[in-house]
C-alpha cells in the first residue's frame, strides 16, 4: 500500500504532482475549446439555415464531414497539416530558421471544429424551436434582423440549447484525451508516461479514469444547475412560451 | 418464419449471427473476400494513379487492409455489444438495488471516462495481471492487441447502447403493459413480444448514431499497435510524410459512415412502415 501512495505522491519521486498538471492541461484545453467551438457551430447552424443555396451547401458539408471523420484524424491532419503549411508560409516569406505550431493550439483548433460540427445540430434545433412569431413580432417593432436576434432570438436560444450543448461538453472533456498523442501533456499524457516509467497499468490508468469520471459528473452536476437556473423563469409541466 | 423474422430483436439476433458466421466461416469467404480485396486495393491504388499521389500508389493496398480490419473491430464490438447492453438495460430497469447499482456503476464508468483511458487500462493492464489470466486461460487472448480492442469497445458501446435501449423501453407507455397483462401474457412475453418491438422504434435512430460514434471511436485501436485504417494511414504517413493519405482515409471514414446513415434510414423506413399512410 505505501509503495502505492509513493507513487501516486508529490514531488520529485511521485507522479502526483504530474498528474495534478496533466488534469489541468486537460481542464484549460476543454474550456479554451468551449467558447471557440460552439461560436462557430452557431455559425455553421445559420449557414444552415440561410436562405442563399451555396451558404447552406457550405454548412451541410461542414457538419458532414467533420461528424463523418473520426476526431484522431481530424487532430492529424490539423497538427501536420498546419505545421507543413506553417513552414511553407514562414520560408515563402523569407523568414529565418523555423516555426512550430503549438500542440495546444493544434489541439483547440482540431477539438473546436469537430465540436462546431456537433454543437451546430444542437443550435438548428433550438433556432427552429423558436416560435416564428417572436421573429416577426420583433420585425413588426421596427427591430432590424440582427438587432432582432441579439434581443429576442439569442436569449430564448441558449435556454433551448443548454441541455445539448452540455452534452457536447461531455463528450469534449473526454475527446480531449486524444491531444496526448501529439505530445500535448494532459493528463493522458503523464499517466501513459508513468506507466513506462513504473510499470503500474492499472495504478494509473485506472486513477486517470477516475479522474475524467469525477470531472464527468462534476460537469453533468453543473449543467444541471445551469439547466435549472436557465428554466427558472419557466413552471415545469406547464411548457414554454408557446 | 416470416413471421418470427418480423421481431426486430430476431433481426437483430439474426444479424448477430451473420455477422459471426461471416467473419469465421472463412472458407469460401476467403475466396469472396479476396476479390474484395483485390478489387478494393486496386481501387486505392487506381485513385493514387490517376491523382499522381506516389504514397497511395505504395500504401493503397495496407490502408484498404486496415479499412477491413476497423470493420471487422466495429462489427464484433457492436454486434456482442448490443446483446451486453439488453443484458444491463434489463438490470438497470428491474434488477432491484444490487444489480441495479451494478449496472449503473458500470454505465456510468464506461460513460463517463475517455475510450483511449479504457484501452489503455485494459492492453497494459493485461500485462500487469499475466499471472492471473494464465491461471484463467484467457491469457493467449489478452495477448492480442485486437482482442483488447474489441474487448474494450464492446463493454464501451454497451454502456451506451444499454442506456438507450433503457430509454426507448422506458418511453412505452404503461398502457401497454397493462393491455398485455389484461390478455393474459406473463412478463416475459410481455417484454419480449410487446415492449421490446415498440421500444425498438424509438432505439433504431440513436443505435444508429452509436454505431457510427464507434466507426470513428475504433480510430484510438492504432494507439495499441492495431493496423486498422487509421494505424495503416499513420504507418503510411510516417514513411511517405504525404498528408494526402490522412485526406484518403478521411473520405474512407466519411463514405463508411454515410453507408450506415442510408442503410439505417431504410431500416428505419421498414420499421416504422405500418405508421405511414399508403
């Protein structure tokens, strides 16, 4: 037993002061993606539902493929993809020596796009469950299309959306496991790394597990709360606004 | 026959066991198998030829190879995971406090943690418990990285799978059990040939979404030595340092789901056909 807690100690003969950091690489990968990716599935959902052909087919092939392509490809092709170009990029311009592209940026852009693909279903479905009429009652008041959607559409948008954005959320806290693989030290990273080092499988993987299992349900408690404070103006049972 | 064929569990069951047999029943499969094969590696190589990309031409072949082996993974994985998840849905649902609790800690586990965590701790802790599984004789099982794989992303997609078939069971109104006890039927009859139909409706679409969330999640088996597509691809871009093959194996990823989209479409059509009108 001490041999374990050894292990699992602070400082420089333990690995729990590494798995401390890899968590919160974790934590900070997830919420720089969050904002990022779900702004940009509102903009995919929009492309959606436009009412120019071209700016819809852009939005449809969008979600197609990036729900299509397994997230470990897509974090490929961005990590190289990017980092090839970059080098192109840095001597066409002439620059000197080389440049390498972060393995966190990599990681938000490749987990951000993917999480734009799937938060985008989640806001068509919540912009087509706002009543046409909330629309038009705002464009009857004089409101122009954008400032419409600012002061009636967006604040009734976010109540519908919460419970599937929440969802992605759960699924992008453990996709970010995957940013490990390009050298990224989250917390996948160091217990892989001191299960080279010490030969513990299960010691590690198993605490790593239980580390992702406590942030799942400490999220799924959080989007509950959010849930409920974004529904407090609503009696349950009774329904929504229509 | 007809008849019993209609249940769609018995179409699942029915599945199940084609599925089986197809992938052991070698023999005359091989044969199949390779023209298949062939036919796909020629294609690859073809595509390689006409677009002037050399890491094709030389990789073509391993990555349609790998593409085989992802299917193979996905169809044991999901086929043995949908009897699994019955199994647990049926716990949750009725099994009292003790099995309840342990089919909820199990959903929630394998709900709840990243699939990679899973593997890992399944193919290196194989190793760790050797002595063990030898004494068990399953040892010369867990020896093999594909049988970890499949292993894992049965117990996995189960998790999954269990919660929606608890979802869709859940959503048959009480009516219907009430109907069926009225007539006579005991529970399992019950269960079997008047909740289970019902319920499968309402499961199809997000058994569908699953199998293709499992079709993407099999990319992490190469992070275990598994040449599957995305092993085959890495294995490819690590000798040619042509992006072109990951971009290949994209659109092999995107057709393989868009397959299972249509396909799942028409089953859906079928099952639900007594809900349209003419």
């Amino acid at each position: 037993m001490d041999y374990y807690l050894n292990l699992l100690a602070w400082g420089d003969k333990g690995w729990g002061d590494e798995l401390a950091h890899g968590a919160a690489i974790t934590i900070l990968l997830a919420l720089a993606t969050l904002p990022f990716g779900v702004a940009l599935g509102l903009l995919v959902a929009l492309a959606k539902r436009s009412s120019n052909a071209a700016i819809r087919a852009v939005g449809t092939v969008y979600t197609t493929v990036f729900r299509g392509v397994p997230e470990l490809l897509t974090l490929y092709i961005v990590y190289f993809g990017f980092q090839i170009g970059l080098q192109k990029a840095w001597k066409g311009i002439g620059l000197p020596g080389s440049i390498e592209m972060p393995a966190f940026v990599a990681g938000m852009v490749a987990l951000g796009v993917v999480l734009a693909a799937f938060s985008s279903e989640v806001w068509v479905g919540a912009l087509n469950a706002i009543p046409k009429g909330q629309r038009e009652g705002a464009y009857a008041l004089g409101l122009s299309r954008a400032l419409a959607f600012r002061l009636v559409i967006a604040p009734q948008l976010l109540r519908i959306a919460l419970p599937g954005l929440g969802n992605n959320w759960m699924v992008l806290l453990k996709e970010t496991s995957l940013v490990s693989v390009i050298a990224l030290p989250d917390l996948m990273f160091w217990t892989g790394r001191a299960n080279v080092v010490t030969k513990e499988p299960f010691l590690f993987f198993g605490a790593a597990c239980l580390i992702y299992l406590v942030f799942s349900i400490l999220s799924a408690w959080g989007v509950a709360a959010l849930e409920e404070r974004a529904n407090r103006g609503f009696v349950s049972g009774v329904g929504g606004q229509r | 026959m007809r008849h019993r064929l209609q249940h769609p569990v018995a179409l699942a069951a029915l599945a199940v066991v084609l599925a089986i047999a197809a992938l052991y029943a070698s023999g005359a499969l091989a044969w199949a198998g390779g023209l298949i094969g062939d036919g796909a590696c020629r294609l690859a190589v073809g595509i390689g030829d006409v677009t002037g990309v050399d890491a094709l031409r030389n990789y073509g072949c391993r990555m349609m190879g790998g593409l085989w082996v992802t299917l193979q993974l996905v169809a044991i994985s999901v086929t043995l995971g949908v009897l699994l998840a019955l199994v647990v849905a049926v716990a949750r649902l009725w099994g009292g406090p003790v099995l309840g609790g342990i089919a909820t800690a199990y959903t929630t586990f394998f709900r709840g943690t990243p699939l990679l965590a899973q593997l890992f701790l399944v193919y290196y802790g194989a190793g760790q418990i050797r002595p063990f599984l030898t004494t068990i004789g399953v040892w010369p099982y867990f020896r093999e990285a594909f049988f970890c794989a499949a292993f894992t992303f049965t117990l996995n997609t189960a998790a999954y799978q269990a919660e929606i078939f608890r979802g869709a069971i859940q959503s048959v109104s009480r009516g219907q059990w009430e109907a069926a006890r009225a007539l006579g039927l005991r529970p399992f009859a019950t269960f079997w040939k008047v909740i289970l139909p019902q319920a499968a409706m309402v499961a199809l679409r997000p058994l569908g979404n699953e199998l293709v969330i499992m079709v993407k999640s099999s990319a992490v088996a190469s992070l275990v030595t598994i040449l599957d597509l995305m092993g085959s691809t890495r294995f490819a871009f690590a000798r040619s340092f042509d992006l072109m093959v990951y971009v290949f194996a994209a659109a092999l990823y995107l057709v393989i789901v868009e397959i299972i989209r249509r396909v799942w479409e028409l089953a859906e059509r079928r099952l639900t056909r007594h809900l349209h009108h003419a």
